[in-house]
C-alpha cells in the first residue's frame, strides 16, 4: 500500500521540515485512529504520550511532542 502512495515533497526536492513520520507511519497512524476511535487531537496525546504506539507508526520522539 506504502509503494501507490507518492512521498512527500521533502524527499524530492529536500526543502522544508523533515515530517516526523513516512508513508508506512502515516498509515499506521490513520490505521490506529480507526481502530481506537480517536480524534485528531486525542491521537495525537496518545501518540506523544504512549511508546507502544510510536513503535507501531516506526517513530521514537523521545521528548519531542508533536504539536
């Protein structure tokens, strides 16, 4: 499913932020907010907040929080 979505704009030409996930964790992330029956924002305090979860979408924020 990763190979039919394109990637984003940073890995072609390199400018502008780097994004916290790639495709395959955005489609873990949209997968996750389905499955748990999430809102945008509640998903992303429990991303910022639960490991288990940013292992699944394949990314490690440490202290860094998404806003």
């Amino acid at each position: 499913l990763a190979c039919k979505i394109p990637a984003p704009s940073f890995y072609k030409s390199g400018r502008g932020r780097k994004p916290f996930l790639n495709v395959e964790g955005g489609i873990a992330l949209m997968f996750l907010k389905h499955y748990l029956g999430l809102s945008d924002e509640l998903l992303i305090a429990r991303l910022n907040t639960d490991w288990s979860m940013q292992y699944f979408c394949g990314v490690q924020l440490g202290l860094r929080k998404i806003k």
